[in-house]
C-alpha cells in the first residue's frame, strides 16, 4: 500500500510525478521511489508485516471473475522465490521448497492456465519484442547479455496482474467513479497500410486479414500461418511496430492488444505513479466512500494521463539508448567473434540483422565475400549478381563483429569469410579502420565489377600473410585519398556538426537541386550559409569514400 506512505502533495508524491515510473537500464534500476520505501517499507520482503491493498477474486475454471472485492490489509510474505527458481520447479526440478509453498505454487499455475485459456479465445495478441538484460562489472563493463524470454512463472505472474487490473477497473466503472484507464486503440490506418506494404514485399500478404476484420485472434492466426520461425518472428516485431502506443486515459476506450473491455493499472504502485492514482480512487471512493466530485476527479485524470503517458515515452527512450549503449560496450569486447544471425531488414547499402543474443547491428553488402548485390525494394531482397545468394527477411547467416562506434552507438558485422580474409590476426584499431574505410574492391564505380573479378582471382591466391598485407595496403591508400582531399582548408566537423550533416543530407535529398530552398530551410534550423558550405564539402568528402 505505497499511498499509505507517499500522501498526494508531499515532497515525495511530487517527486515521483516528475519521475512517472521506475526506470529499468543494464542490471541496475533508477526507482520512482526512495530506496528506503522501493526496497524496504514498500517490499514484499518475507517474514515481516507489510501494508497492502488486496484485489480478493474468486474464479470459475473458465477464467472468468466471479465475485470480487478490494481491501486494505496486512500481510506476510512466507517466502521470496525468483522466477527462475519457480520455473524448475514447475517443470518438476526439487527446489527444496516448504510443502505449503509448493502446494500453493501448483494451484496458482492451474488458475494461470485457466486464465490464459479464456485470454486466448477472447484475442489477446501473441507479439514476440527482444528485452535484453546485461551485466556489469564493477566497471560497468557489459559482461554478458541475456536474451529475455517468458517462462511459465513470468506468464503466471502476468495473468494475476492482468485479471486484477480489469476486475479494479470494472469494480470503479460499476460504480460510476472515473478511471485513469490504459488504453490501447485499433491499430492507425496508415501504420497498418505501411504494414501491408511490408506484408507485399515478402509475399506475405496473401493470409492477412482486411482492415475491417482485423482483431488479436486474428492477427494470431496470421503469425501462427507463417511456418518459418526466423521469418515469424521478424513479421512479429514488424508488426508489433504497426500497433499503437498504449498510454493513459479516463475516456474507456478499451485494449485492443489485451482484448480486454476495461483495464487499468492497479499492480505495481511502487514503479509506476498511474498504480497510485488507482489506488487513491479505490480507497477514497471504493472503500472509503467519500464523496466525489466527479468533474473534478476527470479533469485530474485527464492533466495526468497526459502527463504520466509522456513521461512512460521518456523512459522508454532511455531505456534504450542504455540498451543499444551497453551492446556497443559489450560487442567492443568480442570483435572477431562469430554469431548466429537473422536478416530483420534491408536498405540499398546492406542489412540490419539481429544476432542469437538479440543484439542487432548493421551488414553492409561490401562485407560480405564472394559477391556483388543488388537490392531490389519490391521484394525486400538482395540478389547476388554472381553466385545465387539471396538474402530477405528472416535468412539466418553466420557474422562476426567487425568494428563498434560506442558514441554513435553502431555496431558492423562481416561475413565469417570476409572476416577471414581481410581482417584475420589485425589490432581492434585496424579492424574499426578497415570498415570504417571499406576495400576499395567494394566501391560502386565504373570498373566495380571488372576489379572485383580481378581482385577477387588474387584474393584466391593469397595465403594468410598477403591477405593481412593486402587489407592494410587498401586502409593506408584510403587514409592517403582522404588526408588529400581535406588539404583544402583541414576542415573536419565536430561530433555535434556530424549531427548537422545529417539535418543536411536530409534537407539535400528532399530538394534535390535546389539549393535555394535547402538554404531557406536550414536556416530555420539555425544552420547558417558558411556552415552549410563546409559540411557540405564534409558530405561530399563522406560520399567519395563510402
């Protein structure tokens, strides 16, 4: 019962409306709360009294809620178990549990499969996202990262919290109370027609439902149609991409994702502030009875659904800039290392893949051995041009870790091939130099593809030795082609300039030509004529080199 310690309008409560929610990066949490409340008073910690607010439900086997009622209480925890713990035990490993414990443990998992089976017939959607979590050092060094996945406790966990979130929502409607609800709309039509054009490119689009008959089931039955995992999976996230943003609100629109008719969130008061606006509702009105001016309380929860729904926004963008920041760190540590791989997009200069440990990463056709590609955006596919390689969404490819921005935050795999060839037994430094240069063999002029035949006949020919010499020529030739086009006027853009070379190119590729309008627009963003010049000669100079 956080709200018994956290009063609206004191120090802490408005503190932990400036935060909104816990915030979840690396091995480490930034909690709403002070760790005195998060990690001690508030915690279900075992074998000591805590103040609670109890969602008590009574259940048929199909799942659904046949009595309910809420209230205050005090409870003690007989033992803190981990997710991990509960897992083996229910897949029948000894954990050297208390009988009463594995009693109550195995009738809680007969009530979950109830609860997902009804969940399951009424839509609830079925999207696979990529969590990952890393593990620091005491230099905060990513050590290792762990793919997240769902066992039967994360499930069982997720089906009492979700049945007890739509039971306090409906007790609150019923009673005619405003609701801070979490809504979820129908997907946006024009996420869905980008969606569909996806769908078209790798002829998928055959099996999925027309607009007018989209729902969760369906949509379940869609994926559930798609017999390759690594292509499924992709799809999965592709879609997920298309749904909307869930976010807070007193107008009860529903959860298209859950499938549910009203829902809230009442579970987690300690890492979210919405949980403590419900449980204030469910004590003044529910149990309390006050009286309630209803103007009033909606016009709140409409000031803060606002609020708390920018501000879950805000902590969902540091929690991944901490994610694609801990995997540059981690990769840095494992240059040359192979890993298993899926294509999840292509673009003209190469493929975003995802490794097995879900870290994700840049391809670039140049670093793949053997063959020259052409993409083909009708199809979402590269083709090679000599060999019959084919690489679209979902192929599984084998890669190593060629080089890693840790600023920009970018990381660039090769093919094990390429690798082997050209950056074998070299320093971490010449390996970031190489792709971050390319082999000159690699480059899209005139005589691309009689080089390539050449230098690929005496790459064939080369032992260990001349490949690591030939591979070091090219970065030294390059370092000459770009120190001689800087001897101009030694212009070399900041790391915040590199940001307005991006504003630039953009701008440039929208009006081709027309430099005029470039010039009127840029200076709107404070971009001034002289700067342009010189990032201008930088992108020139960027271009000439890719």
């Amino acid at each position: 019962d956080v709200t018994e310690y956290v009063k609206r309008g004191s120090a802490l409560d408005e503190d932990a409306i400036t935060r909104g929610t816990s915030i979840y990066v690396a091995d480490r949490v930034v909690p709403m709360l002070p760790f005195e409340l998060s990690n001690g008073i508030c915690s279900l910690n075992p074998n000591v009294d805590r103040l609670t607010l109890s969602c008590i439900m009574d259940m048929d086997a199909q799942g659904y809620v046949i009595h309910s009622e809420v209230k205050r209480g005090l409870i003690r925890s007989h033992a803190r178990l981990t997710y991990n713990q509960v897992n083996r035990f229910l897949e029948g490993e000894e954990q050297g549990l208390e009988k009463e414990v594995k009693d109550t443990l195995l009738l809680l998992a007969e009530a979950s499969a109830c609860i997902r089976r009804r969940r399951d017939l009424q839509g609830a959607m079925k999207l696979d996202s990529t969590e990952l979590k890393f593990h620091l050092d005491e230099e905060n060094i990513p050590t290792e990262v762990i793919k997240m996945t769902q066992g039967r406790s994360e499930k069982m966990i997720e089906d009492f919290m979700i049945l007890a979130n739509c039971t306090i929502a409906k007790m609150l409607r019923e009673r005619g109370i405003p609701v801070l609800y979490r809504v979820h709309e129908f997907p946006p039509l024009e996420k869905l027609e980008t969606f569909r054009s996806y769908l078209k490119k790798v002829r998928l689009i055959k099996s999925f439902p027309k607009n007018e008959n989209i729902t969760g089931a369906r949509l379940n039955d869609f994926l559930a149609s798609i017999e390759n995992e690594s292509v499924r999976q992709t799809v999965s996230e592709q879609m997920l991409r298309a749904m909307s943003k869930a976010y807070y609100s007193p107008e009860d629109i529903g959860h298209f994702g859950l499938a549910e008719k009203e829902y809230c969130h009442f579970t987690s008061p300690i890492r979210r502030y919405p949980d403590d606006i419900i449980h204030r509702l469910v004590k003044d009105y529910l149990i309390d009875e006050k009286k309630i001016d209803l103007e009033e309380v909606y016009l709140y929860l409409e000031k803060m659904g606002t609020l708390l729904s920018s501000e879950e926004v805000r902590a969902d963008h540091i929690q991944r800039e901490c994610d694609d920041l801990e995997a540059a760190k981690y990769m840095k540590r494992h240059l040359g290392e192979v890993f298993d791989a899926r294509v999840v997009s292509l673009i003209s200069k190469g493929m975003f893949i995802q490794t097995s440990l879900g870290i994700e990463g840049f391809l670039p056709y140049r670093l793949i051995s053997g063959d020259a590609f052409r993409y083909s955006e009708k199809d979402f596919t590269a083709y090679g041009f000599e060999k019959e390689s084919v690489y679209t969404i979902g192929t599984p490819l084998r890669v190593k870790a060629l080089c890693v921005d840790i600023d920009r935050r970018e990381i660039t795999f090769a093919t094990e091939e390429f690798y082997d060839t050209y950056a074998f037994d070299i320093s971490d430094v010449q390996k970031e130099e190489l792709a971050e240069r390319g082999i000159s063999i690699f480059r899209d002029d005139e005589d691309y593809y009689e080089r390539r035949r050449t230098s690929q006949h005496r790459r064939d020919h080369m032992d260990q030795n001349e490949n690591r010499a030939f591979a070091l020529e090219e970065m030294e030739r390059k370092d000459r082609e770009i120190s001689d086009r800087k001897k101009d006027d030694g212009f070399r853009p900041t790391p915040e300039q590199w940001k307005e070379v991006d504003v630039i190119r953009a701008v440039l590729a929208k009006y081709p030509g027309d430099e005029k309008k470039v010039l009127e627009v840029l200076s709107v963003m404070d971009i001034s004529e002289e700067e342009y010049r010189k990032l201008r000669r930088s992108i020139n100079q960027l271009e000439s080199t890719i």
